[in-house]
C-alpha cells in the first residue's frame, strides 16, 4: 500500500518530535528530544528548544510573541543559507569537475 505523503515526509528529526509529544504531551520535551537526536544541534534546534519553554505554558500572548520571534530568526537563518549556499555552491561545482578530470587523467 502507498504510504500517505505530505511537505513534512522525510524532515530529520519530525519522528524524533512526534513520539517525543506523544509519549509527553510537551513540547519542551520533544524539543529536547529533537536536539539530542540531532548530532550537532545548529540554529533550528535552539530554537525549537527557546519555544519549548514558552509553547503550552504560558499565555497565548506570550505563545504568539514567542512564535513570532521563532518565525523570524528561523527566516533570518534560511537568508544566511541561501546566501552560504550562493557563494559556495559554484566553488562546490567546480571541484567537482576538477576532480572528475584527475580522475580521468590518472586513470587514462
């Protein structure tokens, strides 16, 4: 049978979150769990674990503050990515190539 698909299939870490909140019902607690999954915990996971404290506890003001916040430092993150990505992706590209060729020349 085919296996239902959606945006999120394959995500590090969504099964690590979605049985942590299961087993707990908090999402402190499966934030946690996603940055002890995660080998080096990077910006995604601080924030995650900055919302963890915030998200199902406090008031909805505060929640929805806090979600902002998140928001944007996760679009402030995706910009410095995409900027990494611009300026190393050709330089990637490019020794690529270069080592295609050694490889041709030395095994020719």
């Amino acid at each position: 049978m085919l296996e239902k698909q959606n945006a999120f299939t394959g995500l590090f870490g969504l099964e690590t979150m979605t049985s942590a909140f299961g087993e707990s019902g908090s999402f402190a607690h499966a934030a946690e769990a996603l940055a002890k999954a995660a080998k080096r915990p990077g910006a995604v996971e601080q924030v995650l674990l900055s919302l963890g404290d915030t998200v199902g506890i406090k008031p909805l003001e505060e929640q929805l503050s806090a979600l902002q916040t998140g928001a944007s430092l996760l679009a402030r993150e995706a910009q410095k990515a995409r900027e990494e990505s611009r300026r190393y992706g050709g330089l990637c590209r490019r020794m690529g190539v270069l080592l295609g060729l050694l490889a041709v020349v030395v095994l020719a």
